[in-house]
C-alpha cells in the first residue's frame, strides 16, 4: 500500500498526503494532524495520569477558598462550552467540503489544531488546580473537581484513535466506490455520581464551617 493511502503519523508523511492528494485525502489529513498534534502532550498527559503536576506556588487561604473553587469550575465549563464553537457541524463542514466538494486543507491542519488544543487545555487545568496549594480540609473536595475533566480528556483520545481506526478502511473504500462516512462527533459529560459526590463534599465543608 502506497504511503499516500496510509494515516499519516510523521510531518512528512503528512505533507506528502497534502501533495498528493488521493481519494479521501481529507480524512488522512485530519486523522494525521490530530495525531501530530498530540503526540507532544503525552507527558503531561503521563502527569495527569499519574495524578504529578508541579507546584506553581500559590495559596488559597480558607477565607477565599469557595471563591476560588467556583472560579476553577467556571473555567474548566467555559472551555467546554468553546470546544462546541471550534468542533461542529458547520465548521466540519466547511473544512472537509461538501459532498462532492473537495476539502480545504487549512482548515482542516486548523481544525486538527483546536480540537487538540482543547484536551491541552482540559490539561494544563487540573495541573493548575493540583498545583495550586489549599487547606488540607478541601483537598477531597479539588480531587473530585479535578475528576470532572476525566471524561473529556479520555472522549477526546479515544476520538483520536477512532478516527486513525476508521481512516485506515479508506483505501479499501476506495477500491470498491464505496462511500466514506467516517463519524466526527466528540461527546463530553459528567458522570452523575461524580456531580452527585461534589455536591455532597462542599455541603459538608459548609456545613462544617
């Protein structure tokens, strides 16, 4: 199998893709940007896993604590909420085309880009919130809000993987004239238990307060 019929996973691979341009060229560049793009996170990503992120020498103080944990919760919700503005239904279309119409490479290089740089940011905030120094009394309660980024962390990798997966038919697709329709829907919540366990936590430390 020609290298243009593969998933790109090196720069040059990628490019060559991108010159070449063969059928389903679009799901190849997509598929290979996004890997490129996370493969320089998989240390922080080990970090995260492994519950490490460095100290960043900061202390909230009891009287400002609630304050600060709203703010951490707002904040990990607005980056959320924008990865809805960089990954729907119309800016997937407008960078893979039409049906017919072939795909814009920008956008899609571009495309690849914001999605990954959502889980960087999903990322870089439980490393802030587990670096960031609390009372020992709310350490339980910043655990289960750190937690709140599990499954959009793992949504966003396993879409990475689903969609090398599913490009790799590509070729065979393309023997046979069969349409390609690889699903691009990335899914985040959190688990009811997980809300269930928050609410719990802080009504007690207020109550204990």
């Amino acid at each position: 199998m020609s290298i243009e019929m593969n998933v790109p996973r090196t720069d040059e691979q990628l490019s060559h893709v991108l010159a070449e341009r063969p059928p389903g060229w679009e799901y190849l560049v997509f598929s290979g940007a996004l890997i490129l793009e996370l493969e320089p996170l998989e240390s922080r990503y080990e970090d995260y896993k492994l519950g490490y992120a460095p100290r960043l020498g900061r202390s909230i103080y009891e009287a400002e604590f609630f304050e600060y944990l709203q703010a951490q919760a707002s904040e990990s919700m607005a980056i959320i909420d924008g990865f809805a503005l960089v990954f729907n239904d119309k800016v997937v279309e407008a960078a893979f085309g039409p049906r017919g119409v072939e795909g814009d490479s920008a956008k899609l290089l571009h495309l690849a880009k914001r999605v990954i740089g959502t889980y960087d940011e999903l990322l870089r905030w439980v490393e802030r919130l587990r670096g960031t120094s609390v009372p020992d009394r709310y350490s339980p309660l910043i655990a289960i809000l750190a937690k709140f980024n599990d499954q959009p962390i793992g949504e966003i990798r396993r879409f990475v993987r689903y969609y090398a997966e599913s490009v790799e038919h590509i070729p065979d697709a393309a023997v046979n004239g069969t349409p390609v329709r690889i699903d691009c829907h990335v899914t985040f919540s959190i688990p009811a238990e997980l809300s269930k366990a928050y609410r719990e936590e802080t009504d007690r430390l207020i109550a204990g307060s």
